[in-house]
C-alpha cells in the first residue's frame, strides 16, 4: 500500500511541476469567480424582493448551486488536460520501464496515479469552495446544500479522472488522450438527449448520464444510487486501465 | 582435481519464446546467470537482444518459456523476483522535472525500500555512481553521461543480485565510457550483471562470458577466458613465389599444422603466443622460396561475431561456459 502513496505523490509532485496545472487553476478559478460574481449580482438585485417571500429561495440556491453545477460543466473541458498525461506521457518519455521493473503490482500503479490526480482535483475543489464559504463572512448559508454540492463535485471530479486514466493509458499522445477523453466525458454527459421521446429509452439513458446523477447532489439530495453511480463508474474505469496495462505486458 | 566451484545461479531463462504477431523476436532462448558473472549480449540491431531483456525484467510478458530470479519465479512471485533486479533500459527512465535526489528518493520507495533507509540507500547509490553533489541538480539540465549514471543509480539503488544494463555507455564521451566500464566490473563483483551492447572491445574488456544473439536465438556462447585462449591461439599466413612441399613448411619448428590455400598461399597454425614467424622467414630465404607475405592472423570477437551473424543459416554451437 505504501507504493501507492509513492506513485501518487511523485504524480502530484510532477503534476505541479508542469505550468499546465498552474494554469488549469488559474483559469478555471477566473471563469468561476466571474459566474459567481454575475450570480451574487443579480441576488442582490432580488434580494428585495424575495424578503417579502414566504419560504423564498435562499442564497444558497441562487448563487451557491448554480456555480457548483456550472463548475462541472468548466471541468468537462478542464481535466481531460490534467488527466492526459499521467501514462501516454510516461510511454512517450519511456519511462514506464521503471514502473514495471519495480515490485509493484498493475493496480498498485493504475491506483497511485489515480489517488495523485485525484490529490489535484481535491485543490480545485477546494479552491471552488472558498467562494461560497466566503458569503459565510456576511450571511448564512445551507451548509448542509453546499457539503452534498462539493460532494456531488468531488464525485464528479473522480469519475472524469478515471475516464482519463483509461483514456490515457490507451495512447503515447497526451494530446489524443485529451480528445478521447473529452469525446466520452461529452457524450455520457449528454447521453440523455436522445430517447427523450420513447418511454424506456429515455428512462435507461437518463441512468446512464453524468449530469443527471449530479444534478441530484447539487440540489442537496444525496441518495445512494447517485454515490453508487460515480462509484462504479470510476472503479469500472480503473479496472479497465488495469486491464490495459496487463494487455500490453502480455501483447507488447 | 580443481573443486568445483559453487555456482549460485541467480538467473535463469528457460526455452523463451515471443512472437510478435507472425513474427517471431526469441525462439528458445535459454539463459544462465551467476553471481559474479558479468555476461555480454551481443547482436546485431534486432537480433532481438532488447525484447529479451524485457521479457527478462517482466516488462514483457514471454509467448513461451519462464524466467527465475534469485529462485522466484517471474510470473507466480513476481513481487519477488522483480525486487531482485534492477534495469536501465536502453532508454533511461528519467523524470526530467524532478532532482537526482528527489528521483533517487522515489525509486528506492518504489523498490520497497524503507522510509528510514532510504536517504541512506540513495547516498550509496550515487557514490557508486559519481554523482556526490549533483543531488539538487535539475535531472533535465544534466548533459547525457550523467543523466546515464543517474539510470545506473536508479538500476543499483535497492542493491538487486541481478542488474541488467541495456547498452549504457551509447552516446557517453570517451572519460565516461571508461568510468562506466569500470563500475560495471565493479558491479561485477557481488552482482550478477548483463551488459547488452553491440560495442565488441566493451565486451572483451568488461565481461567474464559473451553470448552472441541473432534471429532470437543464442548462436555463441563462450567464457571469456576460453575465448581470449581461442583468438590468441593463432596462424601465419604465408605466400611464397616458389612453394616447397608442405612437409617442408611443417617441419619448421614451432609450426604445428599446415594448411595450404593454394596460389603459394598457406596458413600455419602455432601454438598460442609461439609464433614462428623468424623461424619461417629463414626458412624461406635458407630454401630460396621467395617469400612475398608474413601476416599473423588474429580472429578477433568481431570476427567471429560477424561469422555468425552474417550466415545463412547460423549452426547453433556451444562451447565450455
């Protein structure tokens, strides 16, 4: 177990080392904090008028969830570049020898890369989560919202993860890692657009979808075939990777 | 009668196969390796030496055959046998952004080696290897040598009984070559090592056995003492304007055999470091048998290496290992 830790800091420690996850930071916090400023905005706009509500929406549903479901959406785009990288750039650099002359196991590996981006993804959320919390400076929020929301987002965050590692140990490319994974996050986050019109169709592609299971969490509601969703998707994933990197051992 | 030593095999390669689609890269390659060896693996480009060492390494799984290391088997223990070898790839497995030190510190982790042992295992290693103060040094900003001895460091650092070295002074400067050779011995010494090179004199100078690879299987293999006795025991090569009897030339002393090769050539065969050459060079001028050519015929590594590589259909041949 220890091997792992080893993988999956040496991943992180790199993963920082490269400008790219800098700028990924930069970038995604800038296009955030701009939704959430426009958001609290128009809040303030409103919040006149919805004093004089009974059981009026919140802050924390105008401004907080909305930014945490858009976030996802930016992260669509965002970490399939975070993700690329960690096995078709060490097969394109060579250095996966070192990985597989060492004692250490394919799982061991495919899960020390996944814990060292995912170590990543859990900076980004918690750069995200610093603006909502810092509405706890003049007001209240519904904690409890905003926890089911990071969580929701985390999830979110893993499962993308995942599908990248897959994608990533596929190719020697980073950049055609980017792509592919981009392509699939893309369609399962959409897969529910078509079939609306046919009863069980839509039904089943609806299960199937990222945005839908997510769109429960930021509302609040955790339920465990949402968590068991993102769970066995990112171990489906992972596994696969595992299976990929035996593949090639066996077949060269 | 000399005791026979105790060989304590630390390697050992049997009948491997691997095909690459319809290709076939190793066809029954049979390996054995001690401690205190420090075999060579010559080969042509593609004669498959490269796939070998991964199959060896388990960086490649083998169509056919097993590999044991230290006496764990490579595919039912292979947590074990792979904690007993260390590999430099042809090439490096660098993480350019990181320091020697940084790097150094993740790989003897990955080899399993204790938290609190490890500043200890990477000072040694790098000793070894020339590389005291390069710690804090960018791996990226090291010129070609270094960035070598930091994949040696790499290779030693969990102290393997087996290191396996894939042409590692390619691209070295003469100074480095020289210390990289000299640590190879050294490594010879309480490792058992494989050097991979197509570098002939390397082979003559470092290692203690040779085996010659083409078309995935082993075509020579030989101890280098024996071999060193097979190339020096020599020939004269002769040609003479007016050619005696070959009785004659037989009886010159120190000649042991004469074979002639026609046009008033011959080849005199002599014992090892008695040549004859003065003797056979009277003799003819004594005889009156105009004598054109004296050249001593030395077979060198490379020309048995190239013998075997270049035929048509290599006969497989084994000598004394």
């Amino acid at each position: 177990m220890g091997v792992v830790w080893t993988i999956a800091a040496r991943e992180l420690r790199s993963l920082f080392l490269s400008p790219l996850a800098w700028t990924v930071l930069g970038v995604v916090q800038l296009i955030l904090a701009y939704l959430f400023l426009a958001q609290l905005d128009s809040y303030m706009q409103f919040a006149a008028q919805l004093a004089l509500l009974e059981n009026a929406p919140g802050v924390t549903d105008i401004v907080v969830s909305p930014v945490i479901g858009d976030a996802a959406v930016v992260l669509l785009l965002a970490s399939p570049l975070v993700t690329m990288r960690l096995l078709a750039e060490e097969r394109r650099a060579r250095t996966l020898p070192l990985l597989y002359t060492a004692p250490v196991s394919m799982t061991e590996i495919v899960a020390g890369k996944y814990l060292g981006v995912m170590g990543f993804m859990l900076v980004l959320v918690g750069l995200i989560a610093l603006m909502p919390l810092s509405l706890l400076a003049g007001g209240s929020l519904d904690l409890g919202k905003l926890a089911a929301g990071l969580l929701g987002l985390t999830l979110v965050l893993g499962a993308f993860a995942a599908a990248g590692l897959f994608m990533s140990s596929l190719t020697a490319q980073p950049v055609v890692a980017a792509v592919s994974t981009f392509g699939l996050l893309l369609l399962v986050w959409i897969i529910d657009w078509a079939g609306a019109s046919r009863e069980g169709l839509g039904d089943a592609l609806a299960r199937l979808s990222l945005l839908r299971h997510y769109e429960n969490l930021v509302k609040g509601i955790v339920s465990t075939a949402d968590l068991a969703y993102y769970l066995l998707f990112i171990l489906f994933f992972l596994g696969l990777a595992v299976r990929r990197l035996d593949a090639e051992r066996m077949g060269g | 009668m000399i005791p026979v030593m105790e060989r304590e095999v630390l390697l050992r390669a049997e009948g491997l196969y691997r095909w690459y689609g319809e290709r076939c890269a190793v066809a029954g390659l049979d390996l054995e390796l001690a401690r205190g060896d420090v075999l060579g693996l010559l080969g042509p480009n593609g004669a498959g030496k490269t796939t070998t060492l991964h199959m060896l390494t388990g960086n490649l799984a083998p169509s056919a055959g097993r590999v044991t290391v230290a006496g764990h088997d490579l595919l039912d223990a292979p947590r074990a046998a792979k904690a007993a070898i260390g590999y430099l790839p042809e090439q490096p497995p660098l993480y350019r952004e990181l320091t020697v030190g940084e790097y150094l510190r993740y790989c003897a982790r990955l080899n399993g080696i204790a938290r609190a042992r490890v500043g200890e295992a990477v000072r040694r290693a790098m000793a070894r290897c020339g590389l005291e103060g390069m710690e804090r040094r960018l791996i990226g900003n090291l010129s070609k040598g270094y960035q070598q001895r930091v994949g040696i460091a790499q290779a030693i650092i969990h102290v393997p009984p087996v290191v396996i070295l894939d042409e590692p002074t390619v691209g070295l400067d003469p100074i480095q070559i020289r210390e990289i050779r000299e640590l190879v011995r050294e490594l010879g010494r309480d490792h058992a090592v494989i050097l991979s090179t197509h570098i002939l004199p390397e082979v003559q100078m470092v290692c203690s056995r040779v085996e010659i690879i083409h078309r995935g299987r082993i075509v020579w293999s030989a101890a280098m003492d024996a071999l060193e006795r097979e190339l020096a025991a020599g020939a004269l090569l002769v040609r003479l304007a007016r050619p005696p009897a070959p009785e004659a030339l037989a009886g010159i002393p120190g000649v042991e055999a004469v074979e002639p090769l026609g046009e008033g050539r011959f080849r005199l065969r002599h014992a090892a470091g008695a040549s004859p050459a003065e003797a056979v060079a009277e003799a003819a001028v004594r005889g009156g048998w105009g004598l054109l050519e004296l050249t001593p015929e030395r077979r060198s590594l490379e020309q048995v290496f190239v013998e075997l590589t270049t035929a048509e259909e290599p006969g497989a041949r084994r000598e004394a290992a």
